[in-house]
C-alpha cells in the first residue's frame, strides 16, 4: 500500500470544510465526525489510489475520486499517494482550480 500525504491546498480544504459544517450545524463536534470519518477512507481499504478519472484541469497528473460529497483530487508519485485537494461536488471543479492559479 502506498503512503498517504496531504497536501497544503487539501489541508486548507479540511480546515474550510471544517469550519463551514461547524458554522451550519452549529456543532464543532459534527465537523469533528466528518472529518473524522472523511479522512480517505478508500485509503484504508486499500483500493486509494488505484484507478480514478485523470483530471483535465490541471497539469500535474491528478486522478480524481468521489468521497462523500467530495470530489478527492490525487496525485502517485513513487510510494506515496499525494491527496491534492478536495472540492464539494457540486461546485465548478475548474473555477476551484483556477483559484489556486490566481
């Protein structure tokens, strides 16, 4: 099994998703569970990063794979499986990469 890196983008991406269900549901600790529970689960099965859909949005190599409401953007480099950012699936995937570009 290759090892797991998040990225700094993906790490940002956490901490705003953390903060936007905390703020919604008015519960630090249901942001917690989800967090919890939305650390790459398909990691832990074995199966992360092996298939997805390479991605036309950005140059670097990415796959991309559904998590919950998340679209996981990954790269494989080596021994290692860099998680590269995640975006809510029902935001304009381009759009979120053209905000890291500019």
């Amino acid at each position: 099994m290759k090892e797991l890196r998040i990225s700094s983008e993906a790490e940002r991406d956490l901490d705003d998703i953390w903060q936007y269900l905390s703020d919604e549901s008015n519960s630090p600790s249901v942001a917690n569970r989800f967090i919890d529970q939305a650390d790459c689960p398909a990691h832990d099965s074995g199966t992360f990063g092996k298939g997805g859909t390479q991605e036309r949005y950005n140059r670097d190599g990415s796959k991309s794979t559904p998590d919950w409401n998340y679209i996981v953007y990954y790269r494989e480099r080596g021994r290692f499986v860099t998680v590269a950012r995640l975006i809510h699936g029902k935001r304009e995937q381009a759009a979120a990469f053209s905000e890291d570009a500019g």
